[in-house]
C-alpha cells in the first residue's frame, strides 16, 4: 500500500513559503542567526506545527526540538530532520526543507490513517550554520555527545554574547538530557547547494559521505602608524598580513587540487581607516576535503605560511581552531535504500558526496544514517538566490516518504 503513498507538494511548499516570512530579508531571502529572535519565531511556528499534527514535542537542553510520532510497537524511532537556522543571507531551503519534509511525510501518514512499526521523529538542530556560534552543528554534535553541553554553552559567539545567554533570552533551553541517543536510522532531505545534480541532470543524490571541515579564526597584531610617513621598513602591518594569507589559501587550495576548497569568509581590521596601518586583522580558513590526508596537509602548510609571514613581518599571530571535523562515510545499505527508493519513483539518482555540512554527519556517530539531496539551481545556496524547482523538493519528499516507510515497517 505504501508504495502509492504521495506527500502534498502545495503543503510543502507552503510551509516553506510561511517559514520564510519569519526573518525575511527586505530584498528577499532569510536570516534567521541560532538563537536570535529570528530564530525563535521559526523555532514557535514549527513547534506549532508539530502540535497540531500530533506529534509530542520535546526539546533538550541544546535546543534541539524533536516530534515523536508512536509506532505500534515502542522503541528507538526513525528520525528524520534537519536545522531552521540560517546563515545571514540564507535562503528559503537550507535545512528547512528537510525539517518540513518530515513534517509532510507525518501529515501524509495521518490523512492515510497509516501507523507505522517503529516510532518515527522529525527533528530540528539548533546552530547548525555554526556562523554565530562555531562549530557548525552545534546542537546535533552535543546531541551525539560529541561536544559537552558546558563548552557548547559557554561559547562565545562572533557578537561576544555567549550561547547560554542567547537562548534562555529566546526560551531554547529543554529539560531533556543530552548525550544519550537512541535512534534506530537516520536520513536527512537537504538541498545540495552544489551544481552537481544539476549540471548531471539527475533529480536525486543518494549522498555517501560528508567531506572534512577545518575552521580557524586567525588574528594578526602590529603596530598601527601614518599611511603617509611611515616607511615600508619600518611597519608592522597587520593587513597586509591578513591580505598575503588570502592570497595564499587560494595559491594553497589550487597547487592541492582534486576536491580542496578553501575560504576567507570573515574579515575584519582595525582601526579599518584610509590613512592607518592596520595593527590588527582577523580573519577566518575554511578548509575542506573529501581525503583527510589532504586536509591535514592544507592544515599543516597554512601553520607553516602564517607562522614564517609572522616572523618576517614582525607581527603577532594567534589561531583558533573554530571546528575540525573528519570526512564522515554514510552507512552503505542507507546509501542503497536512498538510491532504490528513488529509482522505484522513477527519478534518476547519482551517489555522491557532500561539500557542506550537515547534522546527518553527527547522526551517523550513533545510528545508520544517509542523505538525500535535491538540485540546488545554478548550484547556489548560502545565497538569497537559493532556488529548488517544486517538482524537484516534492521528488526528494517523496523519497524521504518511502525511505522512512522502508525503516519503520
Ligand atoms: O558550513 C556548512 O557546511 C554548513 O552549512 N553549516
Ligand atoms: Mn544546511
Ligand atoms: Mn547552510
Ligand atoms: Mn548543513
């Protein structure tokens, strides 16, 4: 029977459309930063949801928000999820998508009087983005125990307020422990936010791996003097320093090749005035690899670059490791369920891996775990832009549908 089963593409996208009204940018597009007021009008209106399809709502004490939906028989459920928060010029997908997809698959499961075996869960992960409060996903890795509740909540954020000061100011502290998981299987609906499928023309990824994340905030101290009389020699230009290390991670990421990436996302210098030379600079590396050796090697040679520039320039320098996560395989017969489910649909599908992060990556710690991914048009995301054609989120709905019917029967 389950086989016909469909989701409700409008639904979905409605949801999708009223999440996005909830920290709308005026030009169009989302910000809703972990733990602002932003976020805790997204967090209140999914929270709604989940009431009113019956789900029993629980948060713990990182914020995650889970919706548990009984199976005939107790036990660990089949969790499905994502995160609502955004980057700063986020978009309308991002992380909701998965969330609201498993929202559409209970409502779907509802209309068709369908209880399934295993309990399923539909949650929600705060701080995924990670962009407020580093590392990125924060309450998925504390939720795995990867991460001790105490440091997650005593970090400081890139506006110096500390995490467990935002969210008691936006009511995201549960009652529920953290650390101790127990989930049967785990699979998470995101946009791609690549030109893979898109390029290929494939409609589904049945993703097999998260590639490595190395995060660093670097800070450069000089000395700050007259742009005008102060002669080359004699300076201690913080700048210039920050300057030549952009430079270098993308003559770093290029002579490494293959599926090296790298990123000066942040920078800021001070004074920050025409005619001052900077005496201090801060930047942030993002790092990633698909092969950990690389990373490591890209790791290794930046600690080299900025230790020598240091010397030679007569500055200070500090680095400050934000996150470091391995590359994280998927459970190969999840990888197989993600691509037979949706080539029974009659979609084309590709496995491959992830260039962005995702809670799946810290389910798969303490259960299965897979992804499936949709097209992100023009491969943008983190990006106002950020576009899904409808066919193609009611598609990976779809999967997600069957998917979760194939794990709880
Ligand atoms: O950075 C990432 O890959 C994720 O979007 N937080
Ligand atoms: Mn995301
Ligand atoms: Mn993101
Ligand atoms: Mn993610």
């Amino acid at each position: 029977m389950h086989e016909s089963l469909r989701i409700d593409g409008a639904r979905l996208l409605e949801r999708l459309r009223s999440l996005g009204e909830l920290g709308a940018l005026p030009g169009g597009g989302v910000c809703r930063l972990a733990f602002s007021e932003e976020d805790a009008w997204g967090r209140e209106r999914v929270i709604g949801w989940m009431k009113a399809l019956g789900l029993e709502v629980s948060m713990d004490a990182m914020g995650n928000v889970f919706g548990l939906r009984p199976g005939r028989e107790p036990g660990p459920p089949v969790m499905t999820g994502s995160h609502i928060d955004t980057v700063r010029t986020g978009g309308l997908y991002d992380g909701t998508l998965g969330v609201l997809a498993g929202l559409e698959v209970v409502e779907t499961l509802n209309e068709a009087g369908m209880t399934t075996q295993r309990p399923l869960c539909v949650a929600f992960f705060s701080n995924e983005e990670g962009s407020r409060f580093a590392p990125d996903m924060m309450g998925s890795l504390v939720y795995v125990g990867g991460m001790a509740l105490e440091e997650a909540l005593a970090t400081k954020g890139i506006d110096g307020e500390r995490v467990a000061d935002c969210m008691q100011a936006v009511g995201a502290c549960g009652e529920q422990a953290v650390g101790r998981p127990d989930v049967h299987a785990f699979v998470e609906l995101h946009i791609e936010q690549g030109p893979v499928l898109e390029e290929s023309g494939i409609t589904i990824g049945a993703v097999e791996r998260v590639q490595g994340i190395s995060w660093t905030e670097l800070t450069f101290t000089g000395v700050s003097n007259h742009a005008g009389t102060t002669p080359m020699r004699m300076r201690r230009d913080a700048g210039h320093a920050a300057m030549a290390t952009g430079a270098f991670v993308r003559e770093l990421v290029t002579r490494i090749g293959g599926d090296q990436v790298g990123t000066v996302g942040a920078l800021a210098l001070s004074p920050n005035l025409v005619n001052v030379v900077p005496n201090c600079a801060t930047l942030t590396v993002d790092l990633r690899n698909t092969d950990n050796d690389q990373l490591t090697r890209a790791e290794r040679e930046l600690g080299e670059f900025i230790d020598a520039l240091a010397e030679r320039e007569g500055i200070q320098v500090e680095s400050r490791q934000l996150a470091r996560f391995d590359p994280v395989p998927f459970d190969p017969a999840m990888v197989d369920r993600v691509e037979s489910c949706a080539s029974a649909l009659g979609h084309s599908v590709m496995r491959m891996p992830s260039g962005a992060g995702h809670d799946a990556q810290m389910l798969a710690r303490v259960c299965p775990t897979s992804m499936i991914f949709v097209p992100s048009v023009n491969g943008i995301s983190h990006n106002i832009e950020e576009f899904t054609e409808s066919a193609d989120l009611e598609a990976g709905a779809n999967v997600l549908l069957q998917v979760m019917l194939d794990l709880s029967r």
